[in-house]
C-alpha cells in the first residue's frame, strides 16, 4: 500500500487530493480539499496559508509520495509568476520534508485518466469520481484535479512497475 | 536600531544581505552572501536549499524587517515562472517567521541608491558599496543587490519615519 499526495497549486486556491494504491494498483479515495487562500492579507501571506495548510496535510494523512501538475504554458508572464510563486512554496514545503516529487503535465494526466490528451475538465471529473468511487455530488474542482494528479501518479508507477517486472522476466528467459 | 535582511531571489542564486539601521538612518554591513541552488538535484531541490539557506540566515542574523525586489516584466514566461517558484519559496519561509515583508520595485531601488530609475548594476554596486563602506573587492553581485534592496527599505522607512515626524509636527501647530 502506497499513499500518494497530488497537489494542484495556485495562489488563489490549492487542490489537495490524498489517495491509498495496493499492491495490485486498485486506487481508493482517503481525503480532499482545496486550500483556500483568498482571505489572506497580502500574496506573501497566501503563500504562507498555503504552506501552512500543505503541513498540515503532510502531517495527518502521511503521504509517501508526491505528485504535482507540471505548468502549461501561462498565457501571460503575470499569470506565470503568481503560479510559479504559489508552486515554488508548495515544492520546497514537501522537499523540506524529504519526500519524493514527481511531476505531470496536464496533457500526460488527461491521457492517463480518460485516454485523450485533449479531454475537458468534465471529463476528467467524471473518471476521478468513477475510479475513485465517489458519490455523485459536486466534487470541488481544484480539489478534483489534485486526485487526478495523484491517480495518474499511481498508474504511471504501476506502468513502470509492470514494465519493470516484464523486462526483468525477458531478461530471466535470456531473451 | 532595526536589522533588516534584503532578500534578491533566483532559482539559481539567491542574495542575501544584512544590514544595521541606527536611529539616525545611518545603515552599517553585517553580513552578505549569495545562495547557491545549482548543485542541487532537481528544481525543486534548488527550492529546498533556497529555503534552508534563507532560514539558517534567519536563525543566524535574525533580522527584525526583510526587504525584497519585486519582479520586473519577465522577458519570457518561462523565466517568469522560474522566479516566481523561486520568490515564492524565498517569501513562504519568511511570512511563517511572521516577519514584515516589504517589497520593492527595481527602478525604486535604483532611484533610491542612485538617484536614477535607469541606472546601471555596476552604479548600484558602487553606491552600495561606498554607503556600507565596503572595501573595493569584488562584491558577489546577487550579494550586493540583496544589500541594495535592504538599504533602500532603510531609506524608505526612514523617510516615511521622517515625513511622519514632520506632519505630527505641522498638525501640533494646528497647520
């Protein structure tokens, strides 16, 4: 059983999605939320909401591994910066923590879930819920996309783990 | 007197400097240095050294007020999205520190030290230098545009402290 944290940062609100993977690659649902940031004082004080609420996180569900969405390419250099200051807090808060990160851009998290590098938001809503046997109530959107990070964690880990294991037969055989 | 820590962030090198402020406004060297990421592993290792070095500063020097540049336009939004990670990194470690942030534009930070809003980085190393009375040795140049950004927030601070004075002043004449 692995627990994986999927982070989807912004500087208005975070997504925060915490998943458990067994052995056989079977995901189930442990906690979201979306770390809401707006009511802070001033930007630098919303990024030390976002700290502040991302160790709270790592300190009640204990995750193992990370996962984050990698930047599309912002639209404007402003846009840019206020996402990169929120995903520089939210990085250096889980590598001060020593876990390990890996990242996905949103285009390899889309194909992963629904198989479709082009699929919309809806979509991939639908497949978090549906893998992650959620009700059918309004799931809050940045939260969402934080489980659909850390489920497209879960099934590239599974890949390379079969893929591994495949290699690791064919090598076995000699071929 | 006030210690203030001037902060010039980058996901490459991050400046650090420190200085003293007397009661008169007369501002005195305590210490600079230039942190440096790119022996890191990965980006978000370099954002974990920017925040372990920024709060062994901290601990060491501990600094009343910190002073950092605002972003000017990126030229590109791939560079804007690395400094934001990194200027978000460096103000999440300072705002759980509950310490008073200040920010400041480069072109007030050259108006300020030089007296021009278009003046060179070799002026504003000059100045910094002659203002702290530095000896002329090479000065890191993230190290000194740390410091630069620390005199002008005691600069700032003491006009505002002075502009203040001198309103109480006109209002205890009842003008």
């Amino acid at each position: 059983m692995i627990r994986i944290l999927g982070i989807d940062p912004g500087s208005q609100r975070t997504g925060i999605g915490v998943i458990d993977v067994a052995g056989d690659g079977r995901c189930t649902f442990v906690h979201c939320e979306a770390l809401k940031l707006l009511d802070a004082a001033d930007f630098p004080s919303r990024l030390g909401l976002l700290c502040e609420g991302l160790e709270r996180v790592l300190d009640d569900w204990q995750p193992q591994q990370v996962a984050i969405e990698t930047v599309f390419m912002a639209k404007s250099a402003t846009s840019a910066l206020k996402l990169g200051h929120a995903r520089g807090a939210a990085l250096a808060t889980v590598v001060r923590r020593r876990l390990a990160i890996s990242e996905y851009a949103p285009r390899v998290i889309k194909q992963s879930l629904v198989g479709g590098g082009a699929a919309d938001k809806a979509q991939v809503q639908h497949m978090v819920r549906l893998l992650l046997k959620l009700p059918d109530a309004r799931l809050q959107a940045d939260a969402a996309d934080a489980l659909a990070v850390a489920l497209t964690h879960a099934h590239m880990s599974a890949t390379v783990m079969r893929t591994g294991v495949a290699i690791n037969q064919l090598r076995r055989r000699g071929t």
